[in-house]
C-alpha cells in the first residue's frame, strides 16, 4: 500500500509462509486523510490472474464466509466436499472422545443438511483421532482447481479432553465444533491460527468474534468492539444457537459464515437464530 506520494505505507508477502498460505493481507489503519493505491505483484518473475479485495474495519459476512473458504487456505477456490453424505472413522477415540465427537457431527448435521455414517475405514472421508498432542484439523486431500475435498482429519487428544471436560456444555464440546468446521473446509483466520491470538495484533475485521462464528479464536471479552457475554453452546441440536444479548444477523447469513458454501441452514423453529437467554 502506498500514499499519495508513493510512499510505502503497508505491505504482506504471505499470510502464513510457514503454514503455506502464500496469500496476501494487510491491516492499515490511516493516520492522514488522502488517498491510498493497492499495488500487487508477483513473487519474484511470477506472473497470472489475481483478486483484489479491500474493506473496512467490519467486514460483511459474505467478506468473512469468502475469507474462511478460500483465502485462509490458501486457494483459488472455496473448498467442500462434493458429497452430502461422508463417512466418519472414529475408531480411535476413547468413549468420551466419541460421545463428544458424535455430538458435534449431529450439531453440524442438522444445521447443514449434512449427514454422517460412522465407519471404521482407515480412508473414511473424515477420520477423528486423538493421537497427537492438541487439537487440530483439516482437508489432507484436496482438488486445488474445483476445490472438492475428498479427505479430511481431526485430531483432539484425551489430555484435551482431561483438562476441559467431556460434557455438553464442555469446552471440548466446541473445541470439537471448530474443529470439525475445519475439516469441513472452513479456516479461521492465519493471522493468529494454532496460537494465542492477541486481538490488537492478530485480528483482521473489528467484529471477529465467536459470536458470529464458531471459527474464531474471540469471545466477546476479547474484542473491544463487541457488545455482549460470553457465548456458550446451549443445546447439541443446534450449535449455532448462542447465549447473547442481542441477534443483528438473519440464520440464513449467519449459516452462510459456519458452513460457508451450499449447505442448506435447517432451524428448530424457522426463525431467529439468537434467543434470548
């Protein structure tokens, strides 16, 4: 980014070069009013097609739903599976790891219209594990050019689950939302995914919250520009039904942000997504 005089004010090569997002983003808040150019080049002689996106502070949701499919990955195009109906190995989970699991799978399917057959293939569409360390997942197989995944993983290790707990309304209940989100194909944000995320320094848009999904590393105590409680999961039928104070956003746009592509939202109700509480 440069000034009206030319000066560089801005610039991002990657992303996350060590997560092999070569993607750019920058952050720029003006100190002087005037006018900004956004310039774009190649990596040294490279040479193609590119975008080029530019919003306020606040993002839309169709700026945040774009943002979770295709540019925290990394990609030219949102990824999804192509099927509506996947196969799910988690053979290798303790009894509480697969209760929690199967929780998750049923929160995401009635909101999504997605369903899910248990399986105890090792090449089951999404295999759930806990053999490593912390909890992590994603698309492993993937078409870069349509975007169809056609493998995912998640990992949730039992000292996860040891340290927060293993009932409904459990941190490791979310923790296996976010993380089947990912395995889904929706990112969170690269700028602070897979660490402590300071807000100041690492979010993007002002309303980066987990209000709006259940991506995001915030909660409404985290993000200065968001008024409310901390939001919790109140029932594993609908997990997108959040304590709050207040609902601004329709279930259609806010469905669009969780499964970001053409799953089709199904509410208990019909109607608003937020409750009061």
């Amino acid at each position: 980014m440069r000034d009206s005089s030319g000066l560089s004010v801005a610039d991002n090569d990657d992303i996350s070069f060590s997560q092999g997002n070569y993607f750019s983003a920058i952050k720029f808040t003006a100190t002087t009013a005037g006018t900004y150019y956004l310039g774009v080049d190649g990596y040294e002689t490279d040479a193609g097609n590119y975008t080029v996106q530019a919003a306020t502070s606040t993002y839309t949701l169709d700026q945040i739903a774009d943002y979770m499919t295709r540019m925290d990955w990394g990609v030219s195009t949102p990824l999804a599976f192509s099927d509506t109906s996947l196969t799910v190995n988690l053979s290798g989970l303790t009894d509480e790891g697969r209760q929690l699991a199967e929780w998750a799978l049923e929160s995401w399917s009635i909101t999504t219209g997605l369903s899910f057959t248990m399986s105890d293939d090792p090449l089951a569409q999404i295999v759930i594990d806990d053999e490593e360390s912390g909890a992590f997942a994603g698309p492993e197989e993937y078409f870069p050019n349509t975007g169809e995944i056609t493998r995912s993983a998640v990992n949730i290790s039992s000292a996860w689950l040891v340290n927060n707990g293993t009932t409904i309304d459990s941190y490791s209940f979310l923790t296996y939302l976010h993380e089947i989100g990912h395995a889904l194909g929706l990112g969170a944000f690269r700028t602070y995914n897979g660490s402590v995320a300071d807000f100041d320094e690492s979010a993007l848009y002002n309303n980066d919250s987990s209000q709006l999904t259940v991506m995001s590393y915030f909660t409404a105590f985290d993000n200065p520009y968001v008024e409310g409680d901390e939001v919790a999961a109140i029932s594993r039928w609908l997990p997108i039904s959040w304590r709050c104070r207040t609902c601004m956003e329709s279930p259609k746009s806010i469905m669009a942000i969780l499964s970001g592509r053409e799953y089709q939202y199904r509410g208990m109700d019909g109607g608003s997504v937020c409750h009061s509480v």
